[in-house]
C-alpha cells in the first residue's frame, strides 16, 4: 500500500509539470478560480500561483535591467 501511494504521488506529480509545461501563469489563475467557484479548497494551489507569480516578476524586473545600456555604452 505505501509503495501504491508513493507511485500515485509520483504520477500526480509528472502529471503537474507537463500540464505546467504546456500552460500559462493565467491558466493557473483561471483554473484557481474556477476550482474556488466550484467550492474546493485552492489554499495550496493560490499560494503557488503567487510564488510562480512573484518569481516571473522578478526575473521579468531582472531582465530589463539587464536590458538597460550602461551609462559608459551610452556616452560611448
């Protein structure tokens, strides 16, 4: 039985990343509210929406800074 619940664990998990994969922060945010409407918990789902969230904030912030030129390249 406990190797049954780790390998359904594991399919569930391979399950979660190719949806991920294939699909969008706002598809996770849709599907949290349609989860919400329907009266299901979304506690742990929510939380990872604002983790993924707050992490393509970061690393979009990361990236225009990386984009900016230089003041050197600039007076160049």
């Amino acid at each position: 039985m406990k190797h049954r619940d780790a390998f359904k664990a594991a399919v569930r998990n391979v399950q979660a990343i190719q949806w991920a994969k294939t699909h969008t922060l706002q598809d996770l945010e849709d599907l949290v509210n349609e989860m919400s409407s329907l009266g299901e918990d979304v506690t742990d789902i929510s939380q990872l929406l604002n983790d993924l969230s707050e992490i393509d904030r970061s690393l979009q912030a990361d990236m225009s800074v990386s984009l900016e030129p230089e003041a050197s390249e600039i007076a160049g």
